[in-house]
C-alpha cells in the first residue's frame, strides 16, 4: 500500500479512537474555534437529512455551502501540521462512491487523483471531485444514492467481560445431551438426552436427583413453566408430553405433529406453548385443552428453533430453509421474513432486557430489532462453525455453541467476539464426539451449562481473577472501510 | 325533408340525426372521420371512410380481467416498486425490499434514535387481551364442534313469527281489521337419511403469496476443487448385479474408497516380528554354540578316551609281551582274547569297548559310556554312517546288522539315528549283559 495512504488509514484509526478523549487542541482564537464548532455540528446534523426532503421542498432551499474558504484557512493558521495529518472530513453532501469509506467515514474528500500530491489540498471550491463523485450528485450537491449512509458513523467499543472457564463435568447420560431447561427458581435443570431419559440435576452441586421416561425417542425440547408445575418435553417421536412435576408424571399429550418435534417454547403470559419441528410448521397449543390453537405454516423446511415473547411478533422462529419468521400470535400469520442469512438458521435467542435477537446459522450471527425485523449488525469476527444453539446473558454475553465443539462469546452491544475456545472431550470419547447441542445460562446469568456430544453436561463460569489487564480477550479494532453484507 | 342536389346533380336524403349532429352526407365524407359515438348518429359504421369503426361500441375485442398492478406513487412522490412483492399480504406486514434492510441499524442514515426498550406494561397487557380474546374464541369453536351432543341444531327448528303489513294492496282497500298478517316461519323438515345433495368440487389451490425479497449475496460459484472434494461416485455394487449390466472395472471399483483412506497398520506387528525374528536368531546361535560347546567336550572326551585306550592298550601290549614272554619260555598257548578280538574283525573296538564296559567300574563310567556311543557313533558317523546312509540298502530294514545298531537315546545321537535304528536290540547283547546294571538303564539315566 501507499505510504501516504498507510499513514492517512492509521491516522483515521486514531482519530477514531482518541478524538473523542482529546479532539484538536483549538485553544487558540475561542471565538472561530466556537464558530468552526457550531457549524460544523450543523452541517453534520441537518445536512444529511436535507436529502431526505421531497425535491420540491429541498428546491426551495439555497443550495448548501461547502466548505467556505474562510473555514478552511482558519484550521489552516490554527495548526497547519495537524491539517496535514489528519485531513477534514468531508462535506456530508458528497457521498456514497464505491471507493469512500463510510464505516469510520472520516475522509478526505477528494478521489484517488490527489492521493499522488504530497499535501491535500484543502480549498474547497477548487476542489476537484472525481468523475464518480460529481456523477454521484445532484448539482446541488444533494445524493442520489439509493441508500444513504451516515458519514460520521462512530463504532461502539466493546465493553470488557470475563473470560469463561469450566467449572464442572457432570456425566450421566447415556447418550447425546440434546435440551436443558433451568428452573424458574434456579434451584436445579432438567436435560433430555438421545437415551430417551429426562434427567433432573441439582444446579449447585450437580448431582442427580431424578430420571423421568416416557419418550421413546430422543427428547429435544424442553421448558419448565413458571406459572404452573409442569414440565414440557418434545421429542423426536411427534410426541410433546406436560409432566406434572408435583406427581413425577405425564398429564397430557399434545397430538398433532406429523414428525419429530425438535423445539417448545412457553408463552409468558398466556397459558399457551408453541412447538416446532420436521414438518415445517408451528404449533400453537392451548395447555388445558390441548387443542392447536393455530397452525403456523409459511416455512419450507424444518423449524429448528421456536422462540415466544410477551409482546407482538410473539412468536420467532428459524428454520433450515434459511427463513427467520416473526409470527403475528393472534391472527396465526407471518408478521415479517427475514431472508438474510444464506444457511440453515439452527439457532435462536432473544436478549431478557433489550427488545432485540439474535439468530445463528453457519454462515453469521446477526442481531435485530423488534418488532419490525430490523437487522442491526452482524457478530464479529464470526464463529466459523456450524451453530447449533445461542444463549444470551443479562450481562450482554452472548454464547455461541458449535457442532465441532467450538465456543464463543460475544459482547452483545457491539458484535465483537471477546472469547472463543474449545470444549475438550471427557476422558474415553473420541476427539470426534465433540459438539454442543444445547445451552443455557441460569437465571442469574454467572453459570453457563452446555450440553454435548460426549454424553456429558459442562458448566462454565467467568473467571473470578481475570481483570480487562491480564485477560483483555480477542483484541478489538475499529473498522475502516466499506463492507459487505 | 328538404331535397337537396349533389355537384353531380344526384338527390342527396339527410336524415334527422344527420342534420342534428352535423354529419355530413354521404358523398361529402371525404375528409372527415367520426371521433365518438354521436358521430355514427343512428345508422352504421360508414363504409368509405377507412378506418376502424364502433358504432353503439360494439365490436372491439374486450381486455380480459388482467393481473397487471397499477404503478403506485407515496406520499413523496416516488414510484413504489416493492408493490409486486407486497401484493397479496395484508397491510399490517412488513416486506423488507430496500438495500437500506441490509444495512446494519446504526449505520443508516436515516434513522434518528434506535429505542431498544421492551414495550411497556400496557401494551403488553392489550396485546395479551387482544391474542388471549381470539384464542378464546377458536377455542370455544373447535370444542364445540368437538363437543356437539347432537347432529340437529334446535334452535333452528323452532317456528319464528313474523307481523306483516302489506302496503299497496293492489286498490283492495281492505277492512280494517285485516290490514295486519301473522306468518308462521318453519324449517323445512330435513330427512336425515337423505343422501347429500350436492358435490363437493375440489378448486386447484390460488398462487402462493409473493415470496419474500432475498437480501443476501447469491451463493458463490463452485470451483473445480471443490466440486470435486464433493464428488460421491455412483455406488455400484460388486456383488449383485441383478439386471446383468456390464459396466468398466473402474466404475465398479469407484466408490471402494480405496484411494481415500490410508491403512495404517500398528507399529507393534513390525516389533512383533523383529523380536520373534530376534528370538529365532539368538535361539539358533545358542544351540549352535551349544553344540559346538559339547562337540568339543566330546572331542577332548575322546581325546582322553583315547588316550586310556591307548595306555590301556600300551599296557595290555607290554603285559601281552611279557607273558608272551613268559608263556614262550614256558610254552606257547592261544590266546583267546586276541582271537575273539581278530574275529570280530570290525567290531574290534567295540568287543573292546564290550569288556571294557563290563570289566570295569571305572569312574570314568559316564564318560567311558560316552566314550563308547560316541564311538559307535563317530564310527557310524564318519565312515560307516555316511556309507550306510549312502547305500539305500542301509535305510531299510532293522534285519540287516543287528549289531550295528544300538538304541543309544543319547542327546546328540538323536538326530543322526534314524527311527529304523531305534528298534534294534542284538539278542547277543542281552545275554552278555550284566544283570543289575544294565548300560541301557545307565545310558537312561544319564541321558535325560
């Protein structure tokens, strides 16, 4: 790369990263350094929206001043060396040229051409625009791109976690650990396992304290109700059993799938729960009843994760034909496709406070937005692996479990990746048993527990002695350049 | 109706409608079309003029309901072209169409505050009423159907009354008691054994709703590699091929997998071998070190057997001498040891061997045993072995020299006798054995 160009890249990096500690040291004339302020703080603020205005009002307007000359020789008195350095940012009309970067979007506004001289030149009525730019605007100076993005788009700084650590092996299943559900309580977890067992564990100390059987196929969903005794289990054998937990017995049966079962989620507020599976559609059962209350159908392929919410789309669900569907409850139809991801999403989560998910499939992670679907970012850098489930932390630490037995953690915030490890396999499987199938934190958020391939529970916990010195997790930098989604 | 003339002077008849829409007669039509309906006035399409004519607008060929959307403008004034992907859905669904979708939230422009706040109490507790509401009522409906105690709805069945005052009643005024009526509204009593009346046709489903915008990058093009990373060959079986096809050794051998997996033999089958090799080695060397080791304590055995011979036949010879003599200057007698010995011709050493055997308990006795089947071997061994198991007649028969062969179950006698050897046992023998301590039962002795 160009030296000129190198140093421009890690001058804006560290513009970035230090601007808003220490801006410029403009201690010299108050009165212009309070004018430059004020109109560049205008400029920022009204004259992108200035582009979404109907054209005939934006007509009405006089057309809007670059940067007056006098602006500019001021920076220029005012430190020349620091004008060279770091070059102004550009007037917010010029926009969207494949070769501008709008992440950090601080850059100079001429082309390539003047990337050659050794000075920027800073005189903005000569400045001389790119045959792309001048083809990019209008010649007022307003864009023509279709979608326009801010250009001072500052990035969010991750904030630090702990990093995670195992804390403890529980083995007791007889085969693949496939669903965890924790109680309302926090005081144990139930876990069903491709030995067609549910088995109870003590959350503390990790012991068992009871089998339930019934299933006759491997049990892959599980929920335990909050407002009643019940304990919910779907399996691969069409079955969704209510177990009553007072009795240590089946109660109902919910019948109607036409093939395995693969995800259940309780409603919170409503006496309902919803179940999806094989045959591409979704559930909605009335507990006491037992009737589908709807049918849920719009998927082409397997639903591998059901989610449920107290407010409207109430119902989420990812599906192996790469869909994420938000499901308007009352009227039984789709509120909203999401179509972004380009592979099977297998995973779903909703975050406990803020009203947004996320969804993972091989290809991402990506969060949203309620409740219009919105996508607000991707994960990065992403889990190369195939996510088979996402669990989410009040503390915003969001844990992504893969097929290969891959683990990482991620500050929910701003999508940065602060951990990834590997589980490591109980002593006598083989290095191919290694895989997380499901996950969890408790209640309060400081205990995760995730279910493997190697038949065995593992539960981790953050670090007591890490501090952001001696454990800062994956280094984070901000992004300079366009990417693509 | 006014006659009027033409310029060639022919009569020209205007009709009524003519005159009041101002078409003009017929033969002045030359440059004037008809533009609406009015113009063709009662009559027809006009023949001279050439041009397509609808009079009463009949005629055209009708545009058949079309599926086509009418192009829709917003509120500012832009042309909405995700209507094709909205269409069909209800108003309340929210499509995603625009590339701003793809853009992560806190980088559009247009955004304003992002408020990540759950929604509130209240609109939480209307949207629970509002679901729990319609679930209600589906509910109820479903279990009724499911519930229904009887397939006749009664309520349906009972008579409904009804007043009705006719209007107008065809100039019958009518007294006035009898302005009102009375009717008695029954259902027409249904037979519940009768057939269905009607058929229930089956409609081909509509299209599906306009399926969502992909907002993602098509996949990638496979390359080369990969494609043939994922290569799976037909599998082909190499045992049944039950329609009889003929088919290239190579493709039967395809899918064998032969190529792709790495047999890895264990490391300890190379070490079993070595050490078994080793031990095969070391084993031979033993017993041929062995072997050389008793072949030399055989030689200095014989070696200092023969010695003793020697010395005793040195002894004998001077004793001989002397009583020779002795006996010649008394007289001369026979000697019968020494005839005996002549005669016996090639078994002199061991008639030799016989006495010496028997006369003496000499402390050599183990090794004057030795001594004397290593003898009878080494006699056999070196010249008489070799020519007897040479000739073929040597192989045969025990029958042939009684004497030559002694069992001798000695150790390294073992392998130069042959199984025919093992049997004989000269009867000459017994007799001359001394009873106690026979030299089989002492060579048994020793050699185990």
């Amino acid at each position: 790369m160009d030296p000129v160009d190198q140093v421009e890249r890690l001058s804006k990096r560290s513009r970035d990263l230090f601007g808003k500690d220490y801006g410029f040291a403009l201690d010299y004339n108050e009165p212009i350094s309070q004018r430059i302020k004020f109109s560049s703080k205008l400029r920022n603020e009204y004259l992108a929206a200035r582009e979404s205005l109907p054209p005939h009002i934006e007509a009405k307007l006089p057309p809007p001043s670059r940067f007056s000359r006098r602006d500019d020789t001021t920076r220029n008195e005012i430190n020349p060396i620091l004008n060279e350095l770091i070059p102004p940012p550009p007037p917010p009309g010029t926009l969207a040229d494949a070769s501008t970067s709008t992440a950090v979007a601080i850059r100079h506004g001429h082309g390539p051409a003047s990337a050659t001289d050794g000075t920027p030149q800073v005189a903005p009525a000569q400045m001389q625009l790119t045959v792309q730019q001048q083809r990019s605007q209008f010649g007022d100076g307003s864009s023509r791109a279709l979608a326009e993005r801010r250009t001072n788009v500052t990035q969010v700084r991750p904030e630090w976690h702990a990093q995670w650590k195992l804390m403890r092996v529980i083995s007791g299943h007889l085969g693949w650990v496939r669903s965890v559900c924790v109680e309302p309580d926090n005081q144990w977890f139930a876990t069903g396992a491709g030995d067609r067992t549910i088995k109870i564990w003590d959350l503390a100390s990790g012991t068992l304290k009871l089998t339930l059987t019934g299933h006759i196929m491997t049990v892959r969903g599980l929920a335990v109700s909050p407002r009643h005794p019940y304990l919910f289990s779907c399996g691969e054998d069409k079955m969704v059993k209510c177990w009553d937990l007072e009795q240590n017995k089946v109660i109902r049966q919910y019948h109607g799938h036409l093939s395995g079962v693969y995800s259940l989620d309780l409603h919170p507020n409503l006496d309902v729960l919803v179940t999806a599976g094989r045959d591409a559609v979704a559930r909605v059962w009335d507990m006491r009843t037992r009737m589908a209350v709807h049918v849920l159908s719009g998927h082409k392929a397997t639903i591998s994760s059901v989610k449920c919410q107290e407010a409207d789309p109430q119902v989420v669900t990812g599906s192996m034909d790469t869909q994420v569907r938000l499901w308007d409850l009352a009227a039984g139809k789709t509120q909203t496709v999401l179509t972004h991801h380009k592979k099977s999403v297998r995973a779903l989560t909703m975050h406990p406070t803020e009203f947004t998910f996320a969804s993972g499939s091989a290809d991402n992670i990506k969060q949203w937005k309620f409740p219009e679907g919105a996508f607000m970012q991707n994960f990065e850098p992403a889990h190369n692996a195939i996510v088979n489930t996402l669990s989410t932390n009040s503390d915003g630490v969001m844990f992504s479990g893969g097929d290969n037995g891959s683990m990482a953690f991620f500050d929910w915030k701003s999508g940065h990746k602060f951990q990834e490890t590997e589980a490591t396999v109980v002593p006598g499987s083989l290095d191919a048993e290694n895989g997380i199938f499901a996950s969890t934190f408790d209640h309060t958020g400081l205990r995760l527990i995730t279910c493997e391939a190697d038949k065995s529970i593992k539960v981790w916990r953050e670090d007591p002695e890490a501090t952001p010195e001696t454990h800062p997790g994956i280094e984070w930098k901000p992004k300079i350049g366009r990417q693509r989604y | 109706m006014a006659t009027t003339y033409n310029e060639i002077g022919a009569v020209i008849t205007v009709s009524d409608a003519q005159k009041l829409n101002n078409i003009p007669p017929y033969g002045q039509r030359t440059g004037w079309r008809p533009k609406t309906l009015d113009d063709f006035g009662d009559g027809g399409a006009f023949p001279e003029i050439n041009m397509k004519q609808y009079p009463l607008d009949m005629g055209r060929t009708k545009q058949g309901p079309s599926n086509a959307l009418a192009i829709q403008v917003d509120s500012q004034g832009k042309i909405k072209y995700d209507a094709i992907a909205r269409q069909g859905h209800a108003a309340g669904r929210i499509v995603h169409t625009s590339f701003s979708d793809l853009i992560p939230l806190r980088q559009r422009a247009n955004i304003g505050e992002i408020n990540l706040a759950r929604p509130s109490e209240e609109e939480v507790a209307e949207t629970t009423a509002k679901t729990k509401a319609a679930f209600e009522m589906i509910v109820s409906g479903k279990s009724k159907a499911a519930n229904a105690k009887s397939i006749t709805n009664s309520k349906a069945q009972e008579a409904t009354y009804i007043r009705y005052t006719p209007s107008n009643m065809m100039g019958e005024r009518g007294d006035g008691q009898h302005r009102q009526r009375i009717i008695k509204m029954v259902d027409l009593p249904e037979d519940p054994m009768e057939p269905p009346k009607f058929r229930h046709t089956k409609v081909p489903r509509g299209p599906p709703s306009p399926p969502a915008p992909l907002l993602r990058s098509p996949p990638r093009k496979l390359t080369a590699k990969d494609a043939e990373d994922f290569n799976i060959p037909p599998s082909v079986s190499k045992w049944k091929n039950p329609k009889g096809y003929t088919i290239a050794l190579d493709k039967r051998l395809a899918a064998d997998g032969r190529g792709l997996e790495e047999v890895k033999i264990n490391d300890n089958f190379a070490k079993l071998s070595e050490a078994l090799y080793a031990a095969d080695r070391h084993a031979r060397e033993e017993v041929k070190q062995r072997a050389l080791l008793q072949q030399k304590i055989a030689d200095q055995e014989k070696e200092a057997k023969e010695e003793h011979l020697r010395m005793l036949a040195r002894k004998v010879r001077e004793e001989r001498e002397v009583t020779a003599r002795n006996t010649s200057r008394r007289s001369a007698s026979p000697r019968p040891v020494r005839s005996r010995s002549v005669s016996r011709g090639r078994s002199r050493s061991r008639s030799l061997s016989y006495d010496s055997r028997y006369g003496s308990r000499s402390p050599y006795d183990r090794d004057s045993y030795r001594a004397r089947s290593y003898e009878r071997r080494s006699y056999r061994s070196n010249s008489y072995s070799r020519s007897r198991s040479r000739t073929p007649q040597s192989r045969t028969g025990r029958s042939r020299t009684p004497r030559s062969r002694t069992p001798s179950p000695s150790r390294y006698d073992s392998r130069s006798r042959s199984r025919s050897y093992s049997y004989s046992r000269s009867p000459s023998r017994s007799i001359s054995r001394s009873p106690s301590r026979t030299p089989r039962s002492r060579s048994r002795s020793y050699s185990r």
